[in-house]
C-alpha cells in the first residue's frame, strides 16, 4: 500500500511538472544552467564518437561549448538565445567540424521556442534555422549538406513536439480555469443564498415579533383600561379573556420563533417539507387564526380567501400570509382599537394572485419619525415572487396594501 502511494505521488509529480508552464517553474536559472551543461557534455561526447574524423580543434570546441551557453536563459528569452546561438553554430560548421555534435543545444533551443511562442513564429524560426545551417554547411561540403537535410527531420520533430507541448498545457490551463470561475461560481452562489436565507429569516422574525408585541401591546392595554377606568365595578371576566388572548398571542410566537430557530440550528432551509402547513412556511390557510388574533385585539376583520385551484407554491403562500400579517399588524398598531379591516385574496387573471388589506385607521404618523421596515419587508416578500406591492393611504381615509404574486401550480396537484 505504501509503495503504491508513492508511486501515485511521483506520478502526480512528474504530471505537475509536464502541465506547469515553463515560464512559471521554480528555479528556473538553476535549472537551465544544469540543463545547459547536460546538453555541452552530450555534445562533446558526440563530437568524440560519432564522426572522429571531424573531431573539433581548439577554436571549434570553444564554438561548441559557447554554442551550449545561451540555454542558461532559455526561459528569460527563448528567441533571443537562439538568435545567439546561430553565428556560434555558423561558424562551427563552417569549419567543418562533426556537424552532429551541436544537435543537443539545437533541439532544446527549438523546442523552447516552439513550446512559448506561437505556431507561426515557431514555423518561421525553424525554417530560418534549417537554412542557415544548411547553406552554411553546403558551401563547405555538399555531400554534409545533404546529410544534415536529411536528418533535418528530427529538427521538424522537435518543433512539433513544443507546439503539440504548447497546445496540451493551454488546454489543462483552460482545463483548470474552467474548474476554478465553476467553483467560484459555486461559491458565490452559496453566498448568494446564504444572504437570501438570512434576509428571508429576518423578514420572518421582524413580522413575528412585530405582530406578536403588537397585539400583547393592544390587549395589554384593553386589560389595564378596564381596570381603571371603573374599579369599584371590574370586569374579571374581560380581565381574564384579555389575559388569556395575551398567553395565546405568546404561545403562537413562541412556536413560531420556535420553527425558524430550528431552521438556523439544522442549517437546511429545506429540511422541512415545504407542503408542512406546520413548517416553516405558512401559507392561505393560516390566515383565519391572522383574524382571530386581529380580532383579539379589538380589530373587526372581514376575510374573504378564494385559493387558486390546485396548489400553491409554499414561497407564495407565504408571501401571501406575511404580507396580510404585517398589515394587520400596522392596522391594529396605528388604527387603535375598533379598527375595521377588509382583507381580500383571490386569483387575479388566472396567473397572479392578489391580496390587498384595507383599513379605516389613520395609517402610519406622519411626524418625521423615521419609517419602519414593515413595507420595506412588504415589497422584498413580493418581489422575492416576482411579483408587486403598493401601500399607502387611501383617498376617503385609512390605509391600503394591495400586491400582486404570480403564481404557478405545483406539478402534479390536484384540485
């Protein structure tokens, strides 16, 4: 199993090392001048053993390790060490020295330029470099000549390799950066529904509490005008009813603080069934127990719910009932006791559904105060459907919320 491992990691090394690009390898100097000593040793040595003959004298060995120099900064500039390169092989084969010694330096030369520049370029040098040193190598020898055009082949070679190099580390690069926009692509994604799920649990807990305090303020207020506005003749059994409408307000709060919390414990939005009249997402059938509470209050609430058929997506149905929570909530909270309220929800075109809230309070005081969030939540709700929402006072007096959610039935309902 060990040796497995290392053999997996010595492949991932040697694969790391194919893909990088060369421009981009640490300890690039380092490693070219080791690679340029490596290539003048290998000429030497095929200076000595393959054509005795035409072993170099003083001045063609200095060409021949000169010619090795400029891979040093291969990297740095693959053409211009190139370029520097040509005269010192020129003038090695002009005097005809073994003209298969120099090919180490040649190829690693050709191939870093082909594997860094583009495939026009690439043609171009090669070409150049082939009639140099065949021109140069003909005008001393013919019968050389004809031999370095023949073995020319491994030049043309070597070319192909560096743009085949060339094109395989751009594909593993775009690869790569494909991988990486996908999963920042990803993560953004996670990020932008991180923020919608906190805005989404914000809005839920701002309508709870505002509603349940709302409510406990009212009928707070209802227990402690009776007693005292008459304390000689108190009224225990209103006392107690307002009491009791005060303990229900908290136990309905306190359940629904309840699931939300179980929500951001779980960390899964959609732990829930979604359909869970119970869950996290209230929808129009909750609505009777918005009145009754509304009612509790002192409010006169009139309720007209016509659902559409089939059933309505959970996002819209509990839209809708947030939507009607908050304006009751206003209603109650600026209207007073007595307030009369019509709420309405009914299809809208067979597309939409509309709910709107009608009241005769005063509406919001208009005493420079700074406005709260209620139809600010309002209008994020309805837009979160893709629907609207206009509030404002009404021209006879009061206070009207109107908005329109686009609705689509969920596949496979049933009327």
């Amino acid at each position: 199993m060990a040796s497995v491992s290392r053999t997996a990691r010595r492949r991932e090394r040697i694969m790391a090392v194919v893909n990088r690009d060369p421009m981009e390898a640490p300890h690039k100097s380092r490693t070219d001048a080791l690679i340029a000593g490596g290539a003048g040793a290998l000429s030497a040595a095929l200076a000595l053993l393959t054509d005795p003959a035409r072993s170099p004298d003083a001045l063609g060995w200095v060409l021949l390790v000169a010619s090795a120099v400029p891979i040093v900064w291969r990297r740095r500039n693959p053409l211009l060490a190139l370029l520097a390169m040509i005269p010192l092989l020129a003038a090695y084969h002009g005097l005809d020295n073994a003209h298969s010694a120099p090919m180490p330096q040649t190829w690693i030369a050709l191939y870093t330029v082909a594997a860094t520049g583009r495939p026009l370029r690439t043609v171009l040098t090669g070409i150049g470099v082939l009639a140099v040193m065949v021109t140069v190598v003909l005008t001393i020898n013919t019968h050389q000549g004809l031999q370095l055009l023949r073995i020319s082949g491994w030049i043309v070679a070597v070319l192909f390799c560096g743009v085949d190099m060339r094109v395989y580390r751009q594909y593993v690069a775009s690869v790569l950066d494909r991988a990486e926009r996908a999963e920042r692509t990803r993560e953004e994604e996670a990020r932008r529904r991180v923020a919608e799920e906190r805005l989404r649990i914000a809005r839920d807990l701002h309508d709870l509490l505002a509603h349940s305090i709302t409510l406990i303020g009212v009928q707070t207020s209802v227990a402690s005008h009776i007693l005292t506005v008459d304390p000689d003749r108190l009224d225990r059994a209103a006392i107690a009813a307002s009491l009791e409408d005060i303990a229900g307000t908290c136990r309905e709060a306190r359940a629904e603080l309840r699931t939300t919390l179980e929500v951001l414990r779980d960390g899964r939005p959609d732990s829930r069934d979604p359909h869970d009249a119970e869950g996290p997402l209230p929808d129009l059938a909750a609505l009777p127990g918005l009145v009754r509470a509304a009612e509790a209050a002192g409010a006169r609430v009139d309720l007209a719910v016509r659902a559409p058929a089939g059933r309505l997506a959970p996002a819209t149905g509990a839209a809708a009932y947030r939507i009607v929570q908050e304006s009751l909530t206003n209603a109650v909270r600026h209207g007073g006791t007595g307030v009369q309220v019509r709420v309405a929800v009914a299809p809208d075109g067979g597309s939409a559904l509309r709910v709107t809230v009608t009241d005769d309070g005063t509406g919001p005081p208009k005493d420079g105060s700074a406005p709260g969030f209620g139809i600010v939540g309002m209008r994020e709700r309805a837009r979160s459907t893709g629907g609207t929402l206009d509030a404002g006072p009404r021209p006879g007096g009061g206070f009207r919320v109107s908005a329109l959610l686009p609705f689509q039935e969920e596949v496979g309902a049933t009327p």
